[in-house]
C-alpha cells in the first residue's frame, strides 16, 4: 500500500510548469524588495535588526551590501525558473532567505515563514528534469514522470497552513466583526473600493470567506465536481488579498499551486504540449526510500506541533505573544502600545531611574515592534545593557508598557519591577515578567 501511494510514477508535467512559476515569483520577491524601498526600510536604516533570538550572528551586510544581496537572490531566482544549475540555485536561494527571514522580525509575515519551507522542498524536488537549460547541458537528466510522494507532500503542506489558518480565527473577536473593521478601516484611503470596505457587508464578507476558504479551499480543489468552481473562487479571493492588502507574492504562488490538484492529462495539455505524457504507472522503489519516510514523519509532526505549542503555555497568546510565531495566525489581531523604557546605573546606589527615547535607537518600522512584542522588548533592553557595557557601566532595564489588542482597553503589559537584564528569553515556555489575565479578564475580550 505504502510502495503503491508513495513510488508510483506520474507525469511531472505540473512540477515542472511549478517551477517555472515559482522561480519567477522569488525572483521577482527579491528584486522588488529592493525597488520598493522594503529592504531600505528594513536592513539599511536601521541601527540594528531585531533577529530571532538566538541567531545574533544574522546581522546586515553594510553599506549597500543587503541590496546586492538580494540582487543575487533575484538571480538565483531566475536561474530556478530557467533550469540553470537548478539543485545549487535552488539551495543557494534557500539559505539566503533564511538569512533575511531569522535576520529580522520588524516585517515578520507568516507568508515569509511559507516561503522558506516551500524552499526548502523545493530544493529537494526533481524539478529540474524537463524543460530546463541543465536537460539540455545533460539530456541523461530528462524525466517525464515523477513519483506520487512528491504531489502528496505538496498538498499536505498547503492543508496544514490554510486549515491552522481556519481554525486561529475561531475567536470572538474576528466572529464579531472586530478585525475585519480595523482591517477595512485602515484602508479607508484606497480609491474606488475605500469606501465600500467601510460597509457591514465587507466586514462579514471578510470574516466567513476568510474561515470558510482556509478550511475548504484544499478539499474542493481535491474533488473533481467542485475544482473548476473552487479556482476560480480562489483567483477572486487572491486577487482581492493582493490588492487589499498588499501581501506580495502569497496570492500569486498561492494560484500557482492549482497546478497540482487539476488532472495530470489537463496540466499536460495546457502547459506542456510538446513534452511526451507520462501514464505508465510504474512502482519504482528509490534508494532512498529508508530515508524519505523517517524523514516526512519528522517534517509534519513538527509543521502539526509548532501551532499548537501555544496551548501549553499559560496565557492567551494573543496578549502574551508566546507562540505566535510559525504557527499561521495570519492578520488574527491589532496591537498598539504605549512602552517606555528606563535604566538604572547598578554601580550607583542613588541612581533613579533614567527615561529612554527609544526614538533615538530604532526606526520608524521598528518602532511598532518594540512597543508591542514582549520578544522585541526583552532584546532592546539588552541592546541597551550591551551598549553601556561599551562604555564601562553596568545598567538595569526596566519597562513600563499598557497594550491595547483590537483597540480594547489598554492593560499593563510587562512587570515593571523586573529588570530585563537579568533574565532570560524562555522560548517555549512562558516569561514569568509578561502579566498574565485570568481567561475571564482577559484584555482581548472586554
């Protein structure tokens, strides 16, 4: 049975035309970073990034260094989409992005944290074996067929991410409308459609299509009666997230991945005409077999237990935060603060506490981040310990911060009586110094 679902040969008509379109697109998220100001923003202005915690050693290149870095990315990119050198492109791409993704978290999207597992998969796939220049360097290369295990895998990652994404919104405020005004109001501005997003209509329009389409979208796509309906559903739906709210290249790799649940026959005759259809059906078992399953049991329950680590760790992790990473809680919430933050000389035993402008240490973009997130507080507070360090003085960091979630009442965020110095990051456990609200008093339900 295993031998029958996994190593059966299909046509790899749709892998192919796959990595056409997805080469395109990473290119085209690299070189556009740069021409719409994302990486100025984010890597060359400011003084420093807010990297995962951990990972210190991710830090910029100077000067104009990050722009011809992602230049290079845009080339590997390219290099994908031709079938140049595929395998190495592919990888090369992979590790750069991860380089960006862990580098910074003042333009974390979940969509970025998709793209780097899609990498990843990808520069594992055959999809350098038809139409590309390394076929015609080395015709021994050419495949027309692919084993099933490939297209399973695919589909089981997209399930994944669109059914967490489903259930997280499960929560009173996106069932009332909260979000999806907040959403919409922000967008007030847009011409022409500004004013119809301000309508009831628009904000519960959000909120069900928004739920029902991560939970159905993959089992309509999958069975036949309904996937003509269910892709053209999905283009509106994309097309309308694109020009809404402006997430890059998430709706368009999303359209791109249809190729994988329409028929073999029906890809093959739109994309690949010329290229011989594959319909023998051979079981081939691959060398490769005594590694490839270990290794998918390994890749899912981590894509299956990562969302769900927020459950076993005390407090809502819309208020505290912890857990929210990696987990598809996509656009789930809205949080301003008001955080401010005060040192005090250790060395000093009259010290009072010192006022810091944090305006003058982080940018604009970061400015966000550092008022709202417990993890983007904890590691400005040793930035600034760091810094004194340099200059012979031993400081304590102490924080005073009132969050408000979906324009609720604000509520005190962090302890102010611990300094942040002197305790450690818990990454899958709480932080004792967030101040947790019992369920019923929870900020994000008042």
């Amino acid at each position: 049975m295993i031998n029958r679902w996994f190593f059966t040969q299909i046509d790899n008509s749709a892998l192919i035309i796959f990595r056409v379109f997805f080469g395109f697109l990473i290119a085209a998220e690299a070189i556009g970073a740069i021409f719409t100001g994302w990486v100025t923003r984010t890597l060359v202005e400011p003084n420093f990034t807010f990297n995962f915690i951990g990972l210190d050693f991710l830090q910029p290149l100077p000067g104009n260094g990050m722009y011809f870095y992602f230049a290079l990315m845009g080339i590997f990119g390219l290099m994908v989409m031709i079938g140049f050198k595929y395998r190495w492109s592919m990888i090369a791409y992979t590790v750069m992005w991860a380089g960006v993704y862990f580098m910074q978290k003042a333009s974390y999207n979940n969509h970025y944290y998709l793209l780097l597992l899609l990498c990843i998969l990808m520069s594992i796939l055959p999809a350098g074996n038809y139409f590309s220049i390394d076929v015609k360097r080395n015709p021994l290369l050419k495949k027309i067929s692919m084993p099933r295990w490939i297209i399973l895998v695919i589909i089981a990652q997209l399930w994944i991410v669109y059914t967490y994404a489903s259930v997280a919104k499960l929560y009173p405020d996106w069932l009332d409308y909260t979000v999806a005004k907040n959403l919409m109001a922000g967008r007030a501005y847009y011409p022409i459609v500004g004013d119809l997003l301000q309508g009831h209509w628009a904000h519960i329009s959000v909120t069900y299509f928004g739920i029902l389409f991560d939970l159905l979208i993959i089992p309509l796509l999958l069975w036949r009666k309904t996937r003509l309906a269910a892709f053209c559903f999905s283009i509106f739906f994309h097309l309308f997230n694109s020009i809404v709210f402006q997430i890059g290249i998430f709706p368009y790799l999303s359209l791109a991945f249809t190729v994988f649940f329409f028929s073999k026959e029906r890809i093959h005759r739109i994309f690949m005409k010329k290229k011989p259809f594959y319909d023998g059906n051979e079981i081939v078992i691959p060398s490769y077999k005594k590694v490839l399953l270990p290794a998918m049991i390994i890749w899912f329950t981590i894509q299956i237990a990562l969302p769900l680590r927020h459950w076993v760790i005390p407090g809502d992790v819309l208020w505290t935060e912890e857990g929210h990473r990696l987990s598809w809680r996509m656009m789930l919430r809205g949080r301003s603060g008001n955080t401010n933050f005060y040192i005090v000389d250790k060395n000093d035993p009259k010290a009072k506490r010192t006022y810091v402008n944090i305006r003058e240490y982080v940018s604009k973009k970061q400015m966000r981040l550092v008022s709202t997130k417990p993890d983007a507080m904890w590691q400005f507070a040793q930035h600034l310990k760091q810094q004194y360090a340099d200059e012979g003085k031993d400081i304590a960091v102490y924080v005073k911060s009132k969050i408000s979630i979906n324009g609720k009442k604000s509520r005190q965020f962090i302890d102010p009586d611990v300094d942040l110095t002197s305790v450690p990051w818990n990454y899958f456990t709480t932080n004792p110094w967030i101040i947790k609200y019992p369920k019923q008093d929870t900020p994000i339900e008042q």
